[in-house]
C-alpha cells in the first residue's frame, strides 16, 4: 500500500493521484489501508485537512492503529497545531504504552513544546528498559546540550562514539561542546574526527572556526582552500568566511584580492560585491566601493544594507552629501530602526551642519547598540556641541569595550585634549 502512494505521488500529476484514491476509498469504504493511504498521500502533498479526514475514517474502522494516529498527529504538526498534536500521541501510548517509536516521538514532542524535563523523563524511561537504543540516547544527549547541561550531554555523546551509525554526529557535537567551553584545542581534535556523512562539511568549517580563534591563522587558510576544492558547491560561503578572516586580521589588500579572484569565478556575486565593497572602503578605494555597491543597487535597489554603506562613505568624506542624504532618506525608510542606518544618518546631519539632529539619531543608536563606532561619532558630535564631558563618557566607555578600536584610535589623536 505504502508503494502505491509512492508511486502516485512521484508518478502521477497531483489531481489525477488524488482521484484514483478517491475513486478506491469509495469502492472499498471497509478498508482502513486504503484510507491510510490516501491520508498518507493527501499529507505528502500538502492537503492537510483531507488527510485528518481520512486518517479519521482508518482509525474508526481500526481503532489501535497507532500508525495512523502517529500520521494524525504529524498531520496536525504540520498544520500548527501542536498541543492537538501531542495529545494524539499521548492517546496512542495509553492503549500502547511500551511502543519505543511512539514513546521517542512523545519526547520530540515534549522537548518541541519547551517541556524538556518531560522529554528527558520519556527518554531516560526508553534507556531505562533498552540501553542500547542509540536514538534516544542521541534525542538525551541533545535535550542535555540544548538545556545547558554540557556535562551531562558529553557523557551520551561519548557512549555513542562506539555506534557506527552514530559516531560522526557524536563526534561533531562533543566538538561543539568543547567550543562552547571555549577548550578550542578539544574541539579542533573532535571536529577532525567527522570524515564523512551530512556533518562533514559543518565539522570541517567549525575546525577553520576554532584554528582562527587559536590564532593560527596560516593553517587556517589553507584549510580553507581544501574545503573549497573539496566542496564547490559552498564556494561562496566559503570563500566569505576566509575575506572575513583576513580583515579581521587587517590584511585587507588579501581581503580584496580574494573577493576579485572570486567574483572572477562567480561574476556579479551580490555578497562577493558588497564584501568587497567594505573591504575598499579599507583601502580608500572609493571608485571599487561605489562601482561595486551601485551594481548591488542595480539588482536589488532596496537593499537597505548597500544604500546605508554607499549613502555612509559618501558623507564620511563629506562628499556629494545631498547624495548621500538620498541613499541614506531610502534606508532609514526601509529600515528605521536600524543601528547602523541610524548611525549613518546621524553622521549625515552632523556633515550637513544639523548638530541636533545628529544627536538624536546617533543617541538612538547607541541605545541600541554600544558600538565603539557609533560611540566614536556621538562623542565628536557631543565634543563639538561643547557636551566635552557627555563626549568624554561616551568615549570612556568605547575604550574599555574595546581600546584597539581603529574609529577610536583617530578620536584619541583627533581630540588629544579629551584624553590627557
């Protein structure tokens, strides 16, 4: 029965699959099977109320099918309504209470309503009688570490390195565990381990991850490339990820040399331009910025992002500001509560001589996110509206944030007095 939906969900068009069911239910009422699968189908293709109708008419005529009332129960997921959902399969466990499958899916339940007690209580009671069943240990393992309890869920982990079926993930989320605790080595050695399966790719981003957080930069790199070359497909990601690594690491002319090498392979690349348009603004290369962000515009003229940053660098430069205030008037609209659009703009009216606009929109921003950028530029404005000790407050703060800052690295210099 259950090839028979396959087959008309894959073989035959939507309308002509519904109506040979149709066509069977009706000539065969008394057959709960033929009434499962027509739910089975209707709910492979969307049709989630048909589907509870005919999972009803399955169960009235096989009242202890638990297959059909766990259909009933996804049905009603899907649809949204959990709770329905949940005291389905508690219905289902009351006439069966040792079935394991309907007793794991009331725990992926339980954990899915935020009742993870009760889903580690249902669990641990499936352990309890079969040690060796590797799905709920794995399903415990996860409540553990989403519940914060790293510990608990590296002890599961560790028993399901020994499974074959279960050794890749388990070895993937032990890594997890170990970066979360910031024991980076640890997690390098456990990301390694994953060498096949769907984790792979992920393992072998989060091991570049915690090489750059260890500082090793180089091997980083270079991993980088095999990733690349080992899987094409997530080209862009990575190739994202190493400019990325290379700013944060103020190796800027790389950064740019990357991203061109890679719009080469992938040519009007809408994050590769804007990437490369913040990494020429690094590099003063206002022409690449604006060549770059005006082609992003021309794709997408609401990206409310590349607006902000070409509207940002014209005023910063205090350059064609009525175009500036033009880009920055369509991103504030788009985004009005945006920190960043909200600095800039700000920034803009301070440029055009509006000192108490400024004021207002850098203030909000800075509420909003106590950036060392956005504080940098509330502090000038403050300091030049004679605010020197609202200015010095703010910059203070910025400072011991972050002291490397580079915006506060030019205020030191630019407003020496206020340091000394």
């Amino acid at each position: 029965m259950i090839e028979l939906v396959k087959w008309l969900d894959a073989e035959v068009p939507k309308e002509e699959g519904a109506k040979v069911m149709q066509r069977l239910v009706t000539e065969f009422p008394g057959m709960a099977e033929l009434h499962f699968a027509f739910a089975l189908l209707a709910s492979t293709r969307g049709e989630y109320q048909l589907a509870l109708q005919e999972a009803e008419k399955a169960l009235a005529l096989h009242p202890d099918w638990n297959r059909a009332r766990l259909l009933q129960a996804q049905v009603m997921s899907q649809m949204g309504d959990s709770e329905a959902a949940r005291a389905t399969v508690q219905k289902a466990l009351r006439s069966d209470p040792n079935n394991v499958r309907l007793r794991l899916i009331y725990s992926q339940f339980l954990a899915k309503a935020g009742d993870l007690r009760g889903a580690e209580r249902e669990l641990a009671r499936i352990l309890e009688k079969d040690p060796d069943n590797h799905d709920a240990r794995f399903g415990l393992a996860n409540l553990l570490m989403e519940a914060g309890r790293d510990e608990n869920a590296k002890k599961q982990f560790l028993e399901l390195t020994t499974v074959s079926k279960w050794r890749g993930q388990a070895y993937f989320y032990l890594g997890l565990i170990e970066a979360r605790q910031n024991r980076l080595q640890n997690a390098l050695t456990w990301f390694d381990r994953v060498r096949s399966g769907p984790l792979e790719f992920d393992a072998k981003v989060n091991s570049i991850t915690a090489l750059i957080n260890l500082g090793r930069i180089t091997e980083a790199r270079q991993r980088l490339v095999e990733v690349r070359k080992q899987f094409p497909d997530e080209a862009l990601r990575l190739y994202l990820l190493e400019a990325e690594l290379l700013s944060k690491s103020k190796d800027y002319e790389a950064a740019f040399d990357l991203l061109t090498a890679a719009l080469e392979e992938m040519p009007d690349q809408m994050e590769l331009l804007y990437s490369r348009a913040l990494i020429a603004e690094q590099l003063d290369r206002v022409d690449v910025l604006e060549t770059d962000l005006r082609a992003v515009l021309e794709k997408n003229p609401e990206d409310a992002n590349a607006l902000n940053a070409l509207g940002y660098t014209l005023a910063d430069r205090g350059a064609r500001l009525d175009e500036a205030k033009q880009y920055l008037d369509r991103a504030i609209e788009l985004k009005p509560d945006d920190p960043a659009i909200l600095d800039s703009y700000g920034w803009l009216q301070y440029r055009l001589g509006n000192h108490g606009t400024a004021l207002d929109y850098l203030q909000r921003a800075y509420e909003s996110v106590s950036d060392p950028e956005i504080a940098a530029h509330l502090g000038e404005v403050l300091w030049e509206s004679g605010r020197h000790q609202e200015a010095k407050k703010v910059w203070k703060e910025a400072l011991k944030k972050d002291p490397g800052h580079d915006d506060m690295k030019k205020i030191k210099i630019k407003y020496r007095e206020a340091f000394e």
